[in-house]
C-alpha cells in the first residue's frame, strides 16, 4: 500500500514538472519581440514593465485622491450641519 502511495505521489510530481516545463511562454511584450539578444530583449521588458506600473500607479493615485477627497467632503458636510 505504500509503494502505491509512492508510486502515485511519484507520478503526479513528474507530471507537474512536465507540465510547467512544456507550458508555452507567453510573448507579454511584442513590441520587444525583435530584439536578438538576451540583454537588450530583457532591458525592453524591463522597461515595458515599468512603464506599465508608472501607468497603474497614477490610475491608483487618481482613485485614491479622489476616495480621500469624496471622504473630507462628507466629513465637513456632517460636522457643518451639527
């Protein structure tokens, strides 16, 4: 019974391994597709990477500003109307 065990737990562990070895990578950045070399393909999606998270975080900031802003405003009309 334990060597089913074994063997079972054997198989599953190869098969995951096989599995995340053969998944196809995906091309997240096609505008650094052309680049040939290791390095000046990893520096573009370095940058695109980046660039994208400047890009989320002023969305975030925009949003939270306004959260903060839409919350004082409901302060001083609460405490005006007391």
């Amino acid at each position: 019974m334990r060597t089913a065990y074994i063997l079972i737990i054997t198989m599953m562990l190869g098969f995951f391994a096989l599995a995340s070895s053969v998944m196809a990578e995906e091309n997240k950045y096609p505008m650094c597709a052309d680049k040939t070399s290791w390095i000046e393909k990893n520096w573009c999606e370095t940058v695109e990477f980046q660039k994208q998270g400047w890009k989320d975080g002023k969305t975030q900031l925009e949003k939270d500003k306004q959260t903060v802003t839409n919350f004082l405003n409901k302060v001083v009309s609460y405490v005006t109307q007391n």
